[in-house]
C-alpha cells in the first residue's frame, strides 16, 4: 500500500500530486491548497497548475526545467507543512442558487430519494441545507463537482445512461452534487434544475464557479426560476468567504 502524498510523471511535461487513492474532505482540502501553493511559488519554468478531486498538477517548460529538479522543489514544498489540515485558499465564495426540486424539470428526485432511503420532502430539506465546496472543474467547461453530501445520499449512479438533462441541471450519486454546464447525457440522477450559466464563454473569467467555492442550493418554484431565465447567474447571489 503506498503511502500519499505521491508524485507521479505526467508525460514530458507534467508533475502530478496524489493525496488519496479515493475522494475525502481531507485530501480536497490538501489538492486545493497545495495547487495555491505551487502557483503562489511562481517557479521560473512551470507554465500552469491545476487541481482535481485529491490531486494537483504542474505543466511545464522542460526546455527550462527537468523533471528531477521540479521533483525536487515540489517534494520540498511538500514537506513544509501537513497539507491535509492546511487553510483553504483565499479568495473563494459562498453562492446560493435558486433551484428548483422535483416536478417535470427534475424529474428523478423521486428515485435518488427512494434510494437514499429518505422521502421526498426529507431529501429536498437535505439537498437544500447542505452547504458543498466546488471540488473540481470538470468533464465540461466550467462544471463544477461539489461535496461531501451527507452518508444518506452515497447512492450509485443509473445503470444506464438519461439520454439528455439540460444545461443548470442538478444531479446526485456517489454523496456528490454535479452542475452542469452544457446540454448532456448522464447516469447521474436529476434531482434539481437552476438557471445558472456556468459557462460564459464572452467574459473575462468564462468559468463562473472556481474550484474551493461553496454552494448551496435555495428552492424555488417552476415560475420564478422561468424569470431568472434572462439573467446570466440565474438568480444566484455571491458573497466573499473570509
């Protein structure tokens, strides 16, 4: 059994970091701000860092820079501090987006209900209150995973695929929230619908939510989330974490 933190060569020019094997709160947080750290260093050859669920990754120049050495000075900055109980970055902030639970737009929340062993309005009570952390961008542009949902809501994904949700569709497996960003087939359960782009392509940052975010999920009904159509956030509002 390997021991993590481990550093892996990604290709002729990538490093990745590993935390975990498998999804935690700890090794997000320490995927998170070890990925804040490697870009807060500014290293003379590393082109771009990035993060997923319990990993960071560096890019860059080997014209400039040898795997051997970055290995070096990331394994030096590893060792600084215990990055699984380290600070989150700064910068992040707190979102609640109009959604709206069940009826003809989220028709499956029955079932993922059904399946977290909870009733309808229990789940919705559930959904709506947990409060998530963008874990990662991924899969589409700008689509945030978000969690830890409460032990309840570790139900498997579809057997087969839902041929098509729509963009701002919320849907649930694995104690994992996903947002989508784009028109698409899933296994994952619809369990909730916003009128949030994700994805603004024309504006400066094109990604609205960034990875270390929080969300939470405020109901609403079919009429109001109809008027929210006409606003790029969809209803949500934002605030600065401290």
């Amino acid at each position: 059994m390997q021991d993590f933190p481990i550093i892996r060569t990604a290709g002729v020019d990538g490093l990745l970091i590993s935390f975990a094997a498998a999804l935690s709160e700890p090794a997000n947080r320490a995927a998170l701000a070890f990925r804040a750290a490697l870009e807060a260093e500014g290293w003379a050859g590393v082109e771009e860092t990035s993060s997923s669920l319990v990993s960071a990754f560096v890019r860059f120049d080997p014209l400039r820079l040898t795997h051997a050495t970055l290995h070096r000075q990331v394994q030096t900055l590893l060792d600084q501090r215990d990055w699984y109980a380290a600070d989150l970055p700064g910068g992040r902030r707190f979102w609640r987006v109009p959604t709206v639970f069940g009826t003809d737009l989220a028709p499956q929340l029955g079932q993922a209900a059904q399946a977290a062993g909870l009733s309808e309005a229990v789940a919705v009570r559930s959904l709506s209150e947990a409060r998530v952390r963008v874990q990662t961008i991924g899969f589409a542009p700008g689509q945030p995973y978000l969690g830890e949902l409460p032990p309840a809501w570790d139900i498997p994904r579809q057997k087969e695929l839902t041929p098509r949700v729509p963009e701002g569709a919320l849907v649930v497996a694995l104690r994992q929230l996903v947002l989508f960003s784009v028109t698409t087939p899933t296994g994952w359960q619809h369990v909730g619908q916003t009128a949030i782009r994700l994805f603004q392509p024309d504006m400066p940052q094109p990604f609205l939510l960034r990875p270390g975010d929080e969300v939470q999920f405020t109901p609403t009904d079919p009429e109001t989330l109809a008027r929210m159509r006409s606003d790029p956030r969809g209803g949500a509002s934002c605030e600065p974490l401290a």
